[in-house]
C-alpha cells in the first residue's frame, strides 16, 4: 500500500499600510497682560506639523511649476468659542513660518518668505518655493511657525475666557498632520487696573451745610479689565464711621448714613453696610478692550450730613470693593480708606436790624428803676466745635459825638436770653455762654440792661446821645 503524504501550503498575507497620524492640535495661551495691557502677543517658535521624509518641494509637469504648501480653514472665516456663539475674526491672529528641521528653506532662484498672514476659508501660501527644484529644499524635521497678535486687535476686539478655535488643513501629504486645529486659549482673569487706594475729603465752609441737596463725592475713575462678566461687590470695613473731633475727642457715626453709588447708571445707590452688597445695575459684561470703566461715588443727605457730619474733626472709614465673575469663581479685591476732615470754622451774624441798641431815658422812672429789653433773634451763631461766647466793647466809656466821656461801659450789663448771666460791659472781654456745643445757624435773643445804680449814675448828664460799640467773639473748648 502507498502511502501518500499531502502538504498544505497555507499563504500567509501581511498588509502594511501607511502609520495613520492622529491630528494635533495648536494651542496658543495668550498672557493675560497683553489682553488687558493691549500690547503685542508674540509666540515662542510653535511646532505646526513634521516632515520626516523629504527634502523638496512638490514640483508639477517635469519641475517646472511649484505646488506652494498651504494652509485652509475648513471651519469658517472665524475662531469660535468652544461654549458659546462668540467669535474672533481671523485677522485676530498672523502667522510666518520659523523653521523647517532647524533652519529656514532656501530661497535661492525666486524662492521667498511671505510675511505675517492669516488664517483663510481660501488657501493662503506659507512659502514660495523655487520657480524649479534647482533652487533648493528644506531640511526634515519640525515645521515651527511664529505667531502674533497685534496690539490693535486687543483694542478692536472681545476675548472672553475660553477657547477659541479654527479647523486647518494642509496640502503636503508627507507632512503630518494634515489637519488640525488652532487654538487660542483665553484665560479667566479680573484685575483692578486703577488702583485708588486713598480718598481725602476736605470740608472748609459752613455753607456746605446749609445746602438743601445731598452731598456727592466720587472716589474716582474705576477701570477694570477681565475676560469674565463680573459683579461689583462692596461694603464698609466696620458699621461705623471713626471719628476724632478737632480737641483729639474719639466718637462714631453709622456708616448706613452713607450710600455708594455711581455717576450714570452702572452701580444701583445703596447704603452702606459692613456686609457685601451686589451694587451692580447689571452684570459688567466683557466689551471690545476688555475694560470697564466707571466712577463710584458716595452720597449724603443734606440732613444727615448737617446731623453727623458737622462737628469739625476727621472722619474716617475703608471700603472694600470686590469685582467678583458671576460664577463666582474668581474675584479681584481692592480696598480703598476714606477720610473726610471738617476744618473748623464758626460764625457770628447780626441781622442788620439788630444793629442798634437804643435806651431812652425820659422819664423819672427810667432813672429810677433801669431799663431792660431783649433783641430777639440777633445773633445767629455757627460753631462746629464746643465753644464759649463772650462779649466786650471796644472802649471802656461810652463816646458823645466820637469824644470820650465819663459815662463808664460797665453800665451797661449784657446776656443770653434763657441765662443767668448779666456781663457788665468792658474792654476785656466777658463770657456770657458757657460750655456750648457745635451749631449751625442757632438764633440767640440777647438781653440788654442798664440796672437802677448805673441808670441813677446818668442823672444830671448832658441831654444829648451817648453811644458804644459792642463785639461778640468765640472761645473755642
């Protein structure tokens, strides 16, 4: 019996194809002090796509016409925001070729580097080769592109925190990738750009509290650059007011009586608190320039600033203001301290209608008995401080015709309406209000009184007028 061997021959067949690339993406983080500095964003050299092959350019119908590499958006004319409908234009971000493998391409025989460009929907040239391969190749390796953002562009447009993207191809099969994306990565960020740390306030005239309208001061212009929407925060470091009268007396006030608000329409008017308050009339949105700016301001009552405000001394408090995204995950603070100084000043006004005090003396009576009579209303006194008022007179006899006589000033006894006390009139000067506090505009009646002995000391004088100046000054406590 034969015996027959059979040999299967299995074929083995091994398919080889090209290693697939996967596509890797450009990310371009921009500072956030060229965003909010507006000044020029410049790349490091940024690897786009490698060669690993060749050394020359594509080259049509026997090398006499060059296949210029480019790139393409495929994606639109725009960068668009990965989480929202915003976008940047193209022309936000140019570009030029750096290197290829090292070093830049020949240029020799009409070779050329074109400028900064921009990314296009239409395909945009990133080298001119040789007019033939004559002129030269390029080294494998990274291709390594430059990139920029000009200053203008910071100015011109919105960069809202995110990435902004834009799909790109290229033409030259042997470099990898052919397609990837660009990216501008925009980071979150709030900065105070004004720094008005300090508000002094000088209040140096009475008038200022006998106005009917509310006083206004504003803390100056507040800019604030961000690539979020924010809120603006404050409130005050304590609920009161520090005060230290002009004497160095310590004391407070309650910070509600002052609001923060602003001029126009970005804060809403509130009263201050020691507790955050959202003064924002709207969320500040990011705008072209990525700066807001705005002016707070502090108001007062005309009656709370004339109630609290009017003794003379400093006043001082701090402001914390918060610029916080509407998230609130990130906040920027700044605080700025407040001090008002009320200089002191006072006033004494006599109404021109009480300018002349006259006693006539005619009857027996009017010897016998004195005379007395009270002026109302003729003084008008405004101290912002504790005070004492005295009296004097500027001689110390009374005058006829601008001639001195025998008739002594101490005949005549001088007080406050509603006091005890009667000065008998001299050249020094005689208190005549004791232990008086701030006033603004206070109407004093005052008493004027020639007793029985110094009316009986005027019997047998000259019929005629005898006549002496009288002076009102403060003393301050």
């Amino acid at each position: 019996m034969k015996t027959r061997s059979f040999f299967l021959a299995g074929i083995f067949t091994m398919f080889f194809g090209a290693p697939v690339m996967k596509a890797q993406d450009v990310y371009l983080s921009i500072p956030e002090n060229n965003i909010f500095n507006r000044t020029e964003f410049t790349s490091v050299p940024t690897r786009l796509m490698t060669n690993a092959n060749r050394t020359n350019w594509d080259y049509t119908f026997f090398g006499l016409a060059p296949v210029a590499p480019t790139f393409t958006s495929t994606s639109g004319p725009t960068f668009t925001h990965s989480s929202s409908l915003f976008t940047l234009p193209n022309s936000v971000l140019l570009w030029q070729l750096e290197s290829m493998g090292g070093q830049l391409p020949s240029v020799g025989l009409s070779g050329s580097l074109p400028g900064f460009q921009f990314f296009s929907t239409s395909a945009v040239r990133w080298f001119e080769p040789p007019t033939t391969a004559l002129g030269g190749g390029f080294n494998r390796g990274n291709i390594n592109f430059t990139f920029k953002i000009p200053a203008s562009q910071f100015t011109a447009n919105v960069f809202r925190a995110g990435n902004y993207s834009m799909d790109i191809t290229q033409n030259y099969n042997d470099f990898t990738p052919r397609n990837f994306k660009t990216i501008l990565v925009i980071p979150s960020s709030i900065r105070w750009v004004t720094t008005s740390l300090t508000k002094y306030i000088e209040i140096s005239s009475l008038n200022d509290y006998r106005s009917t309208s509310a006083r206004v001061w504003d803390l100056g212009n507040t800019e604030i650059a961000h690539t979020v929407d924010f809120n603006f925060w404050a409130k005050a470091a304590a609920n009161t007011v520090q005060f230290t009268s002009s004497k160095g007396v310590p004391g407070t006030r309650n910070i509600a009586s002052i609001k923060l608000g602003s001029n126009g329409s970005a804060l809403t008017t509130k009263a201050l608190s020691a507790n955050f308050q959202n003064f924002s009339a709207a969320n500040f949105s990011v705008v072209a320039g990525n700066r807001n700016s705005f002016t707070p301001e502090l108001y007062v009552s005309a009656e709370d600033f004339k109630n609290y405000f009017f003794e003379a001394g400093t006043y001082t408090f701090e402001l914390n203001f918060n610029a916080a995204s509407t998230d609130n995950s990130i906040n920027s603070l700044q605080n700025t301290a407040v001090q008002l100084k009320v200089l002191p000043r006072s006033e004494i006004t006599i109404p021109s209608s009480g300018r002349n005090v006259n006693f006539n003396f005619n009857t027996a009576a009017h010897y016998t008995n004195g005379q007395s009579q009270t002026i109302p209303n003729q003084i008008i006194l405004s101290n912002n401080e504790s005070f004492e008022l005295y009296v004097k007179s500027d001689e110390n006899y009374f005058k006829k015709g601008g001639v001195q006589t025998n008739i002594n000033s101490n005949i005549l006894q001088i007080g406050v309406d509603g006091s005890s006390v009667n000065a008998p009139l001299s050249k020094t000067p005689q208190k005549i209000l004791f232990n008086g506090t701030p006033v603004l505009d206070q109407e004093l009646n005052v008493r004027y009184t020639i007793p029985p002995a110094g009316a009986q000391s005027l019997v047998g004088k000259e019929n005629t007028t005898y006549s002496i100046n009288v002076f009102y000054s403060f003393t301050a406590l």
